[in-house]
C-alpha cells in the first residue's frame, strides 16, 4: 500500500486515534502525579508561636504538619528566656506540609557591645553610629555651648557612660548637644503615618526627642507594634510649628488603617 494510500485509510485514522488518547492519557497521569507529589492547592496555616517555648513551639508546628528551626537569639526584655520572640513565615499564613518556620529566640543574657567614640563628634554622626551599632537614641539634651551640635557627653540611666564600656545591645542612651545661645527651636515635624522606628529617625533629625508611646487596642503582637502606625501626636504640628530644641513628642499608634488616613486628611 502507498503513503498516500495509507494516510487515508481507515486504518490511519484508528491509530492515529489511539495516540491522541494515549498521548491526553499520559498528560493527565503526569498532572495528576504532580499535583499529588507536590500536594496541589493544599496548604497548612502557620501558627502563632511567639511567646512560646522550644518544646510548645515545636509541638504547635507539628500538630499544623510543620518543622520549626531555630536561625538566631536576641535579647528582649519583653519575653521569658527561651521564648520565640520572632518568627518566619508570620502567623496565619497559608504554606505547604513540612514547611520549616524560622524561629528567633530569647537570649537568656543580653547581648553586650563596647561603646565607641560618641563625644567629640557632630550629633550626626553620633546618630549614624548608634544606629549601625544596635543601640538607641532615647534622649537628646541640649546645653550652652559654643560648640554647636557637637556631642558633649553620654548618659545611661542619668549615668555618664564612655568609650569602652559594655552596653546592652538594643538599650537606649542620652547624648548631651552643645548649642549656642540664640538657636534653640526647631520645626517640629508632622509624624502621622509614620511607624515609631521612622519617627524616632525623623525627631532625632529634629533635635528632639519622643516622649510617651501609647498603643490602641488594635496592638496584640510584637508585630503588631512595629508595624503600627501614628494617628495622633502631641504637640500638634497643625497648630504648634516651632518647638524647644530637646522637647519631647507624645505619640499615639494603631494598626487601624482608616483611623490613620483619617488623621491624615484633619492634619494636611
């Protein structure tokens, strides 16, 4: 039989048949065989560990068909020892069977660094290397002098600390700002809608200091205070425009984000 002859026959046309639907038959095997391996359109909620010990922690993740592993240790004073103080994927997320959650735990002993040189150097550069050191600006005082925005002492606890002391890493220090006489205020600045790390960033460059911190009831985890947001702060920068170089700055903050775009629109 020819080639022409036979890719109209009949019998053509059945094997041709054939190999289509062996052809879907194995596609369908092989998509099924993958989202069976691979456990399609499954997924487990992560749940919220952190305030929970190794054991509790570990128990949790397993009941929820997942693997906890421990990446680092901080220190917060906030949390028992040995507890999670931080975790990764964050709670309530959706992942796979045997996900590994990454775990930060509390250090029993806090974690110290050396202090270097803060005195002597512009109030800048002090700010740089607090922060790239892992301690915090908590207070910023200002007296006579007639070297202006040059750091002039730093204080812990109303304690004079120096270079080569150990310090708690995460702690809050004072520095004491020389300023000349007759450039004393500042513009205080507008924080709503800023988390409390940028605000703290944003007074420092102002010259002044954050005083009380208050959450709503919206604030329940850890993550929760990081990520929210201020909604009212006092002074007023509506109403008040210049400030006392060293004042503080009380702020308010939530999680509701209607209630911050709502303080934004009264205060712009």
């Amino acid at each position: 039989m020819s080639l022409k002859k036979f890719i109209t026959s009949r019998a053509f046309f059945i094997h041709l048949t054939i190999a289509v639907v062996l052809v879907a038959l194995l596609l369908f095997v092989t998509f099924k065989s993958l989202q069976i391996y691979t456990q399609h359109g499954v997924s487990y909620p992560v749940p919220a560990l952190t305030g929970l010990d190794i054991e509790e922690a570990t128990e949790s993740a397993q009941a929820n068909k997942l693997r906890v592993e421990v990446i680092d240790s901080v220190y917060n004073k906030n949390f028992e020892p040995g507890t999670v103080v931080d975790q990764l994927p964050l709670a309530n997320s959706k992942v796979k069977e045997n996900r590994i959650i990454k775990l930060t735990i509390n250090s029993n002993e806090p974690e110290k660094i050396t202090l270097p040189r803060l005195t002597d150097i512009s109030y800048r550069q002090a700010l740089v290397i607090i922060e790239s050191i892992g301690l915090q600006l908590a207070n910023t005082y200002y007296q006579p002098s007639e070297y202006n925005d040059l750091v002039l002492t730093v204080m812990q606890d109303s304690v004079e600390v120096f270079e080569g002391d150990k310090i708690i890493k995460g702690s809050g220090i004072d520095l004491v700002v020389g300023r000349s006489q007759g450039n004393m205020r500042t513009t205080l600045p507008n924080l709503i809608g800023f988390t409390q790390k940028q605000a703290r960033s944003t007074i420092a460059d102002a010259f002044l200091n954050i005083g009380a911190v208050i959450f709503d009831n919206t604030i329940e985890t850890a993550e929760d205070s990081i990520n929210a947001m201020i909604w009212k702060q006092s002074p007023n920068p509506k109403y008040t425009k210049q400030i006392e170089m060293g004042s503080s700055v009380d702020i308010w903050l939530t999680t509701d984000t209607v209630m911050v775009n709502e303080a934004f629109e009264r205060n712009f």
